[in-house]
C-alpha cells in the first residue's frame, strides 16, 4: 500500500527570523537532546540586531560596519554587503566583556574568546539602545554561565584538528603522510584525540603533490591563527578565498562543521550519537531494510568501503539518522552523501552534518516524494531558458529532458558526476556559499559545452557528452596555447572562473523567488503522481471506476489536509493475527476525526450546512463512530484507503434489502444477529440524526411509529412461557427481558422498516443516494504572507476569528428580527409540512389508533434553496388509507456537536509530471569511477614545511580572476576611530 502525504501543502515560506539564522547557521532553537529548563529560559532571552562597527585586535584587517545581533545563546555579525565578513560564535565562548574608555559620543565594547581573539565592536546606536543591547548581551551571558555550558568548551575544542594545526604548526606529526593521513608503521607518541574520517586511515583521494596540500595547510595555519577557529572562526574575504582553493583534506571536514552549522550541534549535544545508538540496537525497520541494500553500493571504488570498518560506519551514521527521524527515515543517494563526508568526518560528524543537511541545506531533497530535488531541477530549467535560452530551444526541439543530467548533478552534489577530487571542491564551496553554486556550476558546464549541445540529439548523446567533459576537468583547458600559464589552466579551473563570474547574477535571492514561484506547479505534479499511485496499489476497485475511486482520494486527500492523520510509521500489531512473517509497508491511516472530515465530503447527512452563507459544519454523533469502526476491519483503530473504498461499496451499490441488512449489522454490535432494546433505541437515534434537517414531521413520525412497531413485533416474537398445570390458560403476554438482551432479528426488523412507507423509501434509494461522489474544486495551495501587513492579516484571518465573526452577525441579526438559519436538508425528497400515511400495521390493525395531524396542518412552507429542489425526487401518492399510531416513545433529536470546517481550498485533477522518473532513476544511477580519485601519497621532497613560497602564491592565484571587491561601508574618519578604538582602555 502506498503512503499518501500532505505535508507539501503546510509548507510555510521561511519568515525574517528563520532566514536571519538560515544566513548566520544557526541550528533550531530546540536541541535534540537540551534540558527542558534550558530551553524555556533560552526563549525567555529577547534576540535584538543593533548597528555596530567591528575591528579585530591585532589589526590585521580592515574595519567593517554592519549589524551585531544577539540570538541567545549565539552572538552574530554581518558586514553591511553581507558578505564580505561574517560570524557566528556561541556566548559561551565569551570570556570576557569590556566596555571601552573612549571619546565623547564612542559606545564601543572588547569581546574576548576562548581562543584569546579580541574583538571591538563599536555600537553605532543610539545610546537608550546600545545600553538595552549591553542588558540583553549580560542576561544571556549569565544564562550560559547558569547552564555549566562554558564548563563544555574546553573539551570539546579538543576534538578540533584545528586546535593540533595551530598549537603545534612547527611540525608535523610523526607518522602523517603529505596528504594528511596517517601511517600506521610509523609510531607516534601522542595521542589522536581529534575527529578525523575514514581518510586518515585509508587515504585521502586524489595526489596530495598536485593538490598542493602542504601550501594549503600552511596558508590554512596562517589565517586560523589570526581569526579564531573552529566554534570561534571569524569569515572574512579572505576566508572565501581559500575555501575556493580547496579545503586541505585533514581540515576538511572541521570546515564543513563550521560552514554549515553543524558544529553548534554536536556542541550543544555531547554524546546524543552514542546514545542514539543505544537506545535503538538490534531495531529493524523498512528504512534498515533499504540501508543493507545500498552499503555496498556507496563509492565502492574507494578502499575504505572496501573494508567492513568503512561500511560499518556507514551503516551506523545511516541508521542513526533513520531513527533520529523516523519520517524521512532513508531515502536513496543518501548514502552517496553520507559515503563522501565520512571520509573526511567522524562518525558523529557526519551524523550532525547529515541532519543539517537533510533538513535546512537542502530541505526536501531527500524525502520520499523528492519534492526539493524536483523543485531545484523546476528552477535550473528556468535559469537556462533565461541564461542559455539557445540550449534551452534546441533540448525542447530534439526533446532532450535537461533533467535526465543535471537531477543526479544536484541530488549527489556533483559527487556521483565529477571525480571525488574536484566533486569535494564543488561542496567546499557550496557549504560557504550556499545552494546557488549548485546552480551556476550547473550553467557554466553547460555553457562551456555550448557548442557540443548543440548537435546533440538524444538523452544518450546528452549524458555521454557530460560524463566525457567530467572525466576531463584535469586536462589542460588551453593544450595549444603557446603561453605556459595558459596551459597550466585546467578544465575545472575554467569551470569555477565561469561560474563565479559570468553567472554571479544567481544570488541566493533568485534562488528562493524562483523556488516560491514554481513551488505550486510541482506539488501538485507530485500530489498527482501520488494519487495515481494510490488507486494502482489498491488490492481492488470493488464496484467503483477508475473514476469515482479518485473523487474518493480526492475526499481523503482534502480531508487529511484539514484534520492531519498521525505521521505514517511502522504498521502496529493487529488483535488479528494472520501475518505469514514478512514485514507489512507502512500505509497511511487516518482516525476518527479525520474519518468525520473525509465523510462531511461524501454524505450529505454528515454535515451541517446553511443556506444563506457558505458555511458548512463537520457532524459528530455516535452514528458516524459507528461507521468507523463497522469499516474497521483489521481492528487497527484507523482506516486505509482500500478500507474506505471499500466500506463504501458496501452501502453505495446496496438494493432495499441489502441496505436494510447494512444498517441492522451496523447497529449489532455483538454481531450474534440480534439487535438489544438498547440498540433499537440508538438504531432510532441514528435514523433521527439522519432527517435531523428534513423539513416538516414526516420522517420524525417514521421514525416514531418504527420504534412502536419495533416494541410491537418484538414482545409479539418472544417466547411465551407455557400453561402451569394448574392454569387454564399460558398469560397472555411474555416475561420482560433485560434491556441487553437479545430481542430482534433481522427479519423482524426488516418487516419494521416496510411496513412504514417512507422508510422503505429511504432504505431503497435515499440511503445509497446520500453517499456522493463527484469532483471536488481544486484546492489551492495556501498562500504565503509576506511583510508587515501579510503578517497582520495572517494573524487576524484566522478560521476561530472567523467563526466568532459569523456568530457575532448572528447575534445582530437575531436582535433586528431579520435572522434566519436555514439547513440543507439531507435527503429533500418532501418540501412541504404533509406527511405520507404508513401503511396498516401487520400485527394489529385494529388496536392502532389515529395519529394526531396537528402539527401536518399548518399550509405554511418552508422555503428551499434552488439547489435543493433541483435535485427533489417526486413520491407516488400511498394507495392505501390507513391510519397511524400514535407516538408511544418520546425520543427527542440528540444533541448535536459541530466543528467549524476551516475555509480551505479543494483538491481536485491534477496534472502528472514528467521528471518524477527521472529522479527515481537518478537515484539508482552508478557512479562512474575515475582514475584521478585514486589516493596516492609520495615521499616528502620538500625541504621544509613551510617554505614554498610561491607556491603558495599560485593556490592563491587561483581564484584572484573572480574574487570580487569588498566594500567596508566605512568612511576614512569611520576608519580613523575604529583604529583608535584598538588601543583604548577598557573602563575602570
């Protein structure tokens, strides 16, 4: 069975304080495993943003305005052009904080971390509001120190390579190879006790000679020393320079911690990897089940997977996350990700990267319905029609899918396209600068081969091509060029130059409009692939078409929108056991409430509905409680939708006697093929809150002469108790039962229900007809708000707001005279106030007596809608005049309680998507293995570490062609007092 998900029409556009920590990394305000205490004083803290000028101690950097913000327990700065300098440093880094003695007018305070890196930071505020930020900066700071959090830095610093690489840069270790692993021949007398991948035991890929990783370590050394490191690293553009260049492979994985924001929660969640684990040893699940399958299919060309170490951590870290989140659970590719970054990554590195990975990074990539990677291809196509519009009209004249490429581009992060050695500077760069290198990488392969694409033809000449140029990106990009530095130019040097600055107009900002303009088109892509799957995995149609199965899904569909089903899981035991020993998929189920909302949609007596205003009402009452669990027929305690199908059936295609039978064992609840004196009167109840909203007495005086015949035939078919010897005659009438006991058959109950014409009527036609089944009205997704007044109106617009509107236009209408509630009757087959005559009473004709027509007199009629009496069925006119009896059992409607439907859109057709299959096969696609991934180490020729100058120079000169100018937003006399400041006191 299928899964059917609507979590796609609850996404929320990200509001201005989650892209604010979107932009800084900043993890949610929850940890995974934080104190409860903790986290309710964190939200008492107030976050503020304040203008502030910074300038570091040691002067090795220019001065740089922009904005200080405090979002507890984090401290953050951007530049004014937001991206020149940032960071992000946890409070509990925090040292010590000064305020400066400085001139007139000067607010200016020193930050000292936890690395000794002095920071002044000049408030630019006004004084009432530098003196509040102080406040809140003092508050949060002795909430860190409350928490015993500052107690944690220490030894978590320690799990840093960065913390070795600066403390003793002088050398090297004793048994590290150039490229950064480890040799295990060689002894060494200190202790690792930093986190490190499946590289320093298996090598790094790639030659480390022509990587240039002794120049890059020390350049690497020479920044971190300056500008803090790890949990305190200061980004400034020199920062994004070197990350361009290539991260060194030891300090890569640290970098990718720092870059994402994945650091702030392994900090914050000491050891929750290990006890993750724990707690769910020796668990199976369907997601563990797909894990085995791919272990051995994770870059199996590299030697650490080779080896059962490596594909036991795999198999830990993939599990981890499955259990950590059980509704994304696993989905394919994400074990090439893990694979990749666990080469360079601890295992619990790795397991924190994933999760913000996953889940912020690249949001929906990785879920079932793969409606991030859909949505990201959606947008590239864009980008190419708007970019390369000549590529993108030939592919649509040869009808080449784009996507058939670029899918596993995005869903693998170039890892499963290009060679490891240049796919890992790709993803450098991408955790620095975010998903929009994704996307000019994309434009500029495509631009470079412009001319290649142009003849190409087919899907297959496409995909050749692309993994030819792949293979390629260590050749020469100017072989026949007569200058030597031309020549000394790669394909992938050319490829980063390209996208950096031919397509730096695609800015995180175009990404996310292009993304909340074509969102909507592929939901409902996806939510019209799913419905297809639905109806196909369903065991049977019974006696409904194709048709009339997806006006079913659709009722679901809508319903499970409005009242959401609890998250889809692992199926529970059933009461009734019949399992064969394999494991059952998970399918969607939904409980009662949503039961009542998918019925509200297809019967019409499950719903409350007025005339004069749109407004309609969900219906609780017994009668529907009943339904539920009579379609409930694995005794699970929710439905499927092969379970709604098929209760449907059962009552929809029903001729008088079946639906007779239907609501007799429906109200059985012992099923022993009697029906209690107490099941008669909630049998009543039922058919009572069936015509609660008919017009007129007719149905109140079926429904009243059907208990007295009930009664009637019921103590007529008891058992009498015979004549004692010493009696003439047995007593005239029955022994009384206990009101549990069983006391009317079916066929009794049948004779009940036709010797009153009007329920025989209503059990004939009336009943299947109130179940209906047409289209549905699209529903529209919701749409987003925006801004000041988007917010103002999302808030005041809300569906409990607009209930207390109508009641109180209710009240005013009740207080000028001039109100009226009107309700849409269920079945409107009588209009007016005259009752048809039932017919004569089987049993006793000649004791009933004649019914009271007082309340039939009256010529007044009510007025209907003409909705309602277009759809009247006309009655035949009784040929028998008999007289009816009178009400002997006085049942008043039961009270009945409503919920306000929420004013949403509905769904309805919609249109199937074309990339669906491509991504299910780009996920299953093998990566194409490439000798330059080979990892190499050679003996060390260098005469010193540190001593290859300019060398170190032509990394740097890499990306000086697309580096871009840096612009402090200070003036020269701004420049001046941040300079002065460096010197200044700190106040006595």
């Amino acid at each position: 069975m299928a899964t059917i998900s609507t979590a796609l029409r609850h996404f929320k556009e990200p509001n201005k304080e989650q892209l604010t920590h979107i932009y800084f990394s900043i993890p949610p305000a929850v940890a995974a495993s934080g104190n409860g205490n903790d986290s309710e004083s964190q939200e008492a803290l107030e976050a503020m943003e304040i203008n502030a000028v910074l300038s570091l101690g040691e002067a090795v950097e220019d001065s740089y305005a922009g904005k200080l913000h405090i979002m507890p327990p984090f401290l953050a700065f951007a530049s004014l052009d937001r991206k020149s300098v940032r960071y992000t440093i946890p409070l509990s880094t925090i040292r010590r904080v000064e305020r400066l003695n400085a001139r007139a007018g000067i607010y200016a305070l020193s930050l000292l971390t936890w690395h000794g890196l002095k920071l002044v930071v000049q408030l630019t505020s006004l004084r009432p509001t530098a003196d509040l930020f102080c406040s809140l900066l003092k508050d949060a700071l002795k909430v860190e120190l409350q928490k015993g959090q500052m107690k944690q830095v220490k030894n978590f610093v320690k799990t840093c390579y960065s913390e070795v690489l600066v403390n003793g840069s002088s050398t090297a270790p004793e048994n590290e190879r150039e490229d950064g692993s480890l040799d295990d021949q060689v002894p060494t007398s200190e202790e690792i006790t930093y986190h490190g991948g499946l590289g320093l035991k298996f090598k790094f890929p790639g030659d480390p000679k022509k990587l240039r990783e002794t120049s890059k370590i020390k350049l690497w050394t020479t920044y971190l020393k300056t500008h803090g490191r790890n949990i305190t690293l200061l980004r400034y553009p020199q920062y994004t320079r070197l990350v361009q260049v290539g991260l060194p492979n030891r300090l890569r994985g640290e970098m990718w911690e720092v870059l994402s924001g994945s650091i702030y929660l392994r900090f914050a969640n000491p050891g929750y990897y290990e006890q993750l684990l724990k707690e769910h040893e020796g668990k199976t699940s369907t997601s563990t089940e797909d894990i085995e399958k791919d272990l051995h299919r994770s870059l199996p060309e590299y030697a650490g997977y080779q080896s059962q170490e490596g594909i036991n951590s795999l198999r830990r870290v993939l599990q981890a996350y499955s259990f950590k989140n059980p509704e994304l659970g696993y989905c394919q590719a994400m074990n090439i990700l893990a694979a990749a970054i666990l080469i360079y990554m601890s295992e619990e590195q790795a397991f924190w990267l994933l999760e913000v990975l996953c889940d912020r990074l690249l949001p929906g990539y990785y879920a079932p319905s793969m409606h991030g990677t859909m949505l990201d291809q959606r947008v590239f196509e864009s980008l190419v029609q708007r970019c390369l519009p000549m590529i993108h009209e030939h592919f649509q004249a040869v009808d080449v899918q784009l996507s058939v490429a670029s899918l596993p581009w995005f869903l693998s992060l170039y890892i499963n396209s290009m060679p490891m050695v240049f796919a890992f500077r790709i993803v450098d760069c991408f955790f620095c600068m975010g998903p929009k290198v994704l996307f000019q990488v994309g434009l500029a392969t495509l631009k470079i081969n412009g001319e290649k694409l142009l003849q190409v033809q087919d899907d297959g000449h496409f995909l050749n091509l692309m993994r030819d140029y792949f293979a390629s990106l260590g050749d020469s990009a100017h072989p026949d060029s007569p200058d030597p530095r031309a020549r000394a130019i790669t394909n992938f040097q050319e490829l980063l130059l390209v996208s950096f600055r031919e397509f730096s107009v695609v800015t995180d900002e175009t990404i996310l409009s292009e993304r909340k303009r074509y969102r909507s088109e592929i939901i409902h892509s996806i939510e019209s692939f799913s419905k297809r799957a639905a109806i196909r995995n369903l065991r049977t149609y019974e006696r409904f078409t194709k048709e009339q199965v997806g006006y079913v899904y659709d009722a679901l569909y809508k319903a499970m929108c409005l009242v959401p089903p609890p998250p889809v899981a692992a199926p529970p035991p059933t009461l009734l056991t019949t399992s064969d020993g394999t494991e059952e998929k998970p399918e969607t189920r939904i409980g009662l409430r949503t039961f009542r909302q998918f019925l509200s949609e297809i019967a019409t007596w499950a719903r409350d509905e007025k005339i004069q205003r749109i407004d309609r009402e969900v219906a609780e009452h017994e009668f529907i409680d009943r339904m539920f669990f009579f379609w409930d027929v694995s005794c699970r305690g929710a439905l499927s939708f092969q379970d709604l199908v098929s209760g449907l059936n059962g009552v929809m295609f029903n001729d008088l006697m079946d639906n007779i039978e239907w609501f007799f064992n429906l109200h059985d609840k012992n099923k022993d093929g009697f029906l209690t004196k107490d099941e008669v009167l909630t049998l009543s109840e039922s058919l009572l809150f069936i015509f609660r909203f008919e017009v007129g007495d007719a149905y109140l005086g079926a429904v009243s002469r059907f208990m007295s015949n009930a009664f009637e035939y019921g103590d007529a078919l008891l058992p009498r108790p015979e004549a004692k010897e010493d009696e003439e005659e047995p007593p005239s009438s029955p022994p009384p039962i206990e009101s549990n006991q069983p006391y009317l058959n079916l066929a009794t109950f049948r004779m009940v229900v036709l010797a009153d014409e009007i329920l025989e009527s209503f059990f004939e036609t009336d009943l299947s007809a109130s179940f209906k089944l047409v289209p549905l009205p699209e529903m529209e997704l919701p749409i987003s708000s925006s801004g000041l007044l988007g917010d103002i109106w999302s808030s005041i617009a809300t569906d409990s707001n607009k209930k207390m509107f109508n009641m109180f236009t209710d009240e005013i209408g009740k207080t000028i005279g001039r109100h009226q509630v009107i309700h849409r009757p269920s079945i409107g087959r009588y209009t007016t106030l005259e009752e048809p005559k039932a017919r004569e009473s089987l049993l006793t004709p000649s004791m009933r007596k004649s019914a009271s027509k007082a309340s039939l007199k009256s010529a007044s009629t009510t007025a209907t809608s003409p909705s309602t009496t277009a759809t009247l069925v006309s009655t035949s006119t009784p040929s028998v005049s008999t007289a009816s009896s009178s009400l002997t059992v006085n049942v008043p409607p039961p009270q009945l309680q409503s919920k306000t439907l929420s004013d949403v859109p509905e769904s309805g057709s919609l249109s199937a998507m074309p990339m669906l299959k491509a991504a299910r096969d780009a996920a299953m696609m093998e990566r194409t293995p490439f000798a330059i991934d080979n990892a190499q180490y050679e003996d060390e020729d260098d005469d010193g570490f540190f001593d290859d100058d300019e060398e170190d120079d032509q990394v740097l000169d890499e990306v000086d062609a697309f580096l871009e100018a840096h612009d402090s937003g200070l003036s020269e006399a701004d420049k001046k007092v941040a300079s002065d400041l460096l010197k200044a006191e700190p106040v006595k």
